[in-house]
C-alpha cells in the first residue's frame, strides 16, 4: 500500500509520488463522472449538503479529493460513503459540472466490489431478494387492504426478480443466497 | 385516461393513506389506475449505485409490464420515479445496454420495448390532465390555508434525468397547491433534503431526524401544514415529530389529500384520520 493509500490517521503528508492515481482513472471513466479531475475544490458542494450542514465530518468537496488523490482506505471505511442522501443538490450547483453525487455513486459501486458495502444496504438488498420488495407483505397488510377496499398487493413473480439478480451476480456480490426456483 | 398504477414499496407497506386517498382523488378525476399484475421494488436508488446492472435489469421488467398492459405509468414515491425514469430513458436511448438488458430479461420471458412514459402523479396532472380541468373540479376551496410545499429531491433531480420543472426553482407543485385555494408559502430551505436515506444507515436515525426538524421548525413560522409527494418524505417529517423527540405540530399532509378535501371529498375517505400528526385544522379553512 502507497502511503496516500493509509489510513493512519496521524499522516498529515500526502507525497504526490505516492499517489495512487488508479482510483481517478476507474472513476473517470464510469458514464457520469468524467469530469472528477475538473474538480477545483470550491467547496459548493459542501456548503449545500444538506448531510453536510448538520455533520461535521460530512464535507463531498473532500470526498472529491480523497478520490482525485486515491485515498481509498478513508473512503472506504466507516459509512462517510453512504451518508450522501442522493438529493442531487451538489450535481445541480457545481460550477465545473463535475456531478459529485455521480462520483459517489460509482465509489459505492468500487466499495461494494471490494467488500465494503455498508451491512445496512446489504439487508435492504437482502429483503428485495426474498420478498420482491424492500417490505414484506404481512397477513395484516392484506387484511387492511380488504377492509379498505383495495385491490391486493401485486403479487411479485419473485422467481423472475431472483432469476434477474442471479444472472447479473448481485447475490454474490453482496453475499445472499437465492435459491433456484 | 388509464395508467399502470406503480404504487411503490413504501407505500404499499407503511402508508395507505397516500394510495387511498391518490386513487379517490384519482377516479373523481377520471383518471384509471390499473394494477401491474407480477410488479415489485423499482429496483432501488441503492441498487443502481451497487450493481447498476441489477437495477436497470428489475426496473425494464417493470417497465415491460406496463408495455404488455399497453399504457404509461403513474408513481407515487419519487424515488421509483427517478428510478424508472433513468431506466426507461437509458434503455430508449442506449442500444448496446438494452440488447445486454433484453438478454437478461429474455431468460424471464420479458422484453424492454420502449414502448411507455415513467410520470409522478405530480407531473401526470399538469402534463396529463392540465391545471384547467383540475381547478374546475375544485368546489370546496381551502381559503386562507398556508401550506409549505416540499417537492422532495427525486421528483425534480437531477435534472438531465427528470427533465421536468426548474430544479432550482420550481413551480409545478405550488401551482397545483394554489388552485386548491390554499396559499404556498415561500421558505428558507424550501428545496432541502428530507434526509430519509439516511434511516437506512445504521445508527444515523439522530442525524436523519436533526435535519428533518430543521425544516420543521422553519415550516412552523411560516405555514399551517405542510405536504409531501413521496411516501419517504412524508414518514420522515411525521415521524420526527412523534415522541420521543419534542412535538412540532406540524401536520404533514399528502398532496392527494389537499386536493381531494378541495374537491369535497369527505375527510375520512381521504384518510386523513390517520394522519399521526392531527390535521384537522384544515377543517377551519373549509367553506369559509
């Protein structure tokens, strides 16, 4: 691992010819994200996140520099990534358009790949696969639905949704098991 | 007019209120909502970051459904919305990511034809519909109510997604406020996020509620009730309201309900009853 690339924290030096220059180069490439490098570190982004404003730690301008310098041990770690609630505001403001709710898209995208997907989303994924949606749907909620009148819940061909999430390895990336129908 | 009903996850499970009072408001109107028989999850705003081919894969098989039924589809949550929207779109327009999808869905008998329109109800009315022939059916107008309109993110962002409205300064909803005879405020933080992802993330609920009563509290200054499009918004600005955090007293309301209620729906088939924090002030607003 280069030295850009530790996680201790107490490194204050980031040497440029330590740079692990791979992160900007995968990123820059991913439909969305291509103007990363445009990035000048205005900080627009940070002043109207909304996560932002409430959370110190939270800032996407230093986001967009961890991945310019390929930090990725720091972003990879904790849940900095999955804290942006993907209200776009950063993508509509920035003055270079460098779409930064794209780029931290795609981080959890690389994230997920190598083994940091949040344990949180893991479940969220998780329920897709067994109910064809993100709830259960309970006795109770179908009974309430006949008292009120409603047509039933759509009954899922769930076979076709674990089938689709098969084929495109979606269980073994986030490491669920989906039985063959 | 006859749409495939994508009623969503969220309000499926956790909010009848919204789908009872969108399909009253809905048939009073004109408008016929049709089941999508074998539908589910719209694949998620998460999935599409994780495995974007997951995502555009479930959401083409929804999208296929409404193909077969041979009409558009109507949402209510804003986040099936974009969802949809960026499938349906980047299916359209890709050729070489809808013959890779067409080969996954091909295994399940279906296929992405780009045959149908994704539109939130929001955008179904004005575009659809049109303000006229809404406002006309307004009979019990609300006069005097102050409502604070929160359009959530999705609806309108990103823009090169979406394509509707000003997602820097919209107008689509306060209009549709406006012809119920109530007022739409103007507020700081009008556009601010409702910050319900972030209940997903373990140990994050403080935060999610802390920026969600921010925009409470501001709303309490300036309007009677507030009201939401998308189920997630909704929950998130009700239930950071409810014990154990400090009452705000604002009551969120959905869209459909405003409406309905200025249509003369009764209250409870609205089911407005049910809203946790008590809406019944609009009751003072009605035949003036």
């Amino acid at each position: 691992m280069t030295e850009a690339n530790s996680s201790d924290e107490k490194q204050t030096v980031i040497k440029l010819q330590d740079l692990d220059t791979s992160l900007q180069e995968e990123i820059s490439k991913i439909p969305g994200c291509e103007k990363l490098m445009l990035c000048f570190q205005c900080g627009t982004c940070s002043a109207d996140c909304p996560v932002g404003r409430h959370l110190n730690e939270y800032k996407p301008r230093l986001i967009a520099m961890m991945t310019k310098l390929g930090m990725k041990q720091a972003l990879f770690q904790g849940d900095l990534l999955w804290l942006c609630t993907q209200c776009y505001t950063c993508l509509e403001r920035c003055p270079q358009n460098v779409e930064l709710a794209e780029i931290i898209s795609a981080l959890r995208g690389i994230a997920a790949r190598e083994g940091y997907l949040h344990p949180s989303l893991k479940k969220v994924i998780e329920a897709l696969a067994n109910h064809g949606y993100i709830y259960e749907i309970t006795e109770f909620i179908e009974e309430d639905r006949e008292m009120r009148e409603l047509p039933p819940v759509p009954k899922v061909n769930i076979g076709e949704v674990r089938k689709i999430m098969r084929m495109t390895g979606i269980d073994k990336l986030v490491g669920i098991e989906l039985e063959e129908d | 007019m006859r749409y495939a009903f994508f009623v969503g996850c969220t309000t499926l499970a956790r909010l009848p209120s919204y789908e009872v009072s969108t399909r009253k408001v809905a048939e009073a109107l004109g408008v016929e909502l049709l089941d999508m028989e074998g539908a589910g999850c719209c694949g998620t705003t998460y999935l599409k970051c994780i495995e974007p081919r997951t995502a555009l894969a479930l959401a083409a098989r929804n999208i296929s459904i409404a193909e077969d039924m041979g009409v558009n589809i109507v949402t209510l949550c804003n986040g099936c919305t974009e969802v949809l929207t960026d499938a349906n779109n980047t299916l359209k327009e890709e050729g070489e990511l809808r013959e890779d999808v067409n080969s996954i869905l091909a295994e399940v008998d279906r296929e992405f034809r780009g045959k149908v329109e994704v539109k939130h109800f929001v955008r179904m009315f004005l575009e659809d519909l049109g303000i006229d022939k809404i406002r006309a059916r307004v009979s019990n107008p609300l006069e005097g109510l102050r409502v604070a309109v929160h359009y959530g993110c999705h609806l309108l962002k990103p823009f090169k997604i979406m394509n509707f409205d000003d997602p820097e300064d919209p107008t689509s909803l306060d209009e549709l406020v406006n012809i119920t005879g109530a007022v739409s405020v103007d507020y700081p933080g009008k556009l601010d996020c409702c910050s319900a992802p972030l209940l997903t993330i373990k140990r994050r609920n403080e935060l999610a509620t802390e920026i969600a009563r921010e925009k409470l509290s501001t709303v309490k200054k300036y309007a009677d009730i507030m009201i939401t499009v998308c189920p997630f918004c909704y929950l998130m600005y009700e239930q950071s309201q409810m014990p154990p955090n400090n009452p705000i007293d604002i009551p969120i309301v959905h869209y459909s309900q405003l409406l309905g209620l200025a249509m003369g729906i009764d209250y409870q088939d609205l089911a407005l009853n049910e809203n946790r924090i008590d809406a019944s002030v609009i009751k003072n607003f009605q035949n003036r």
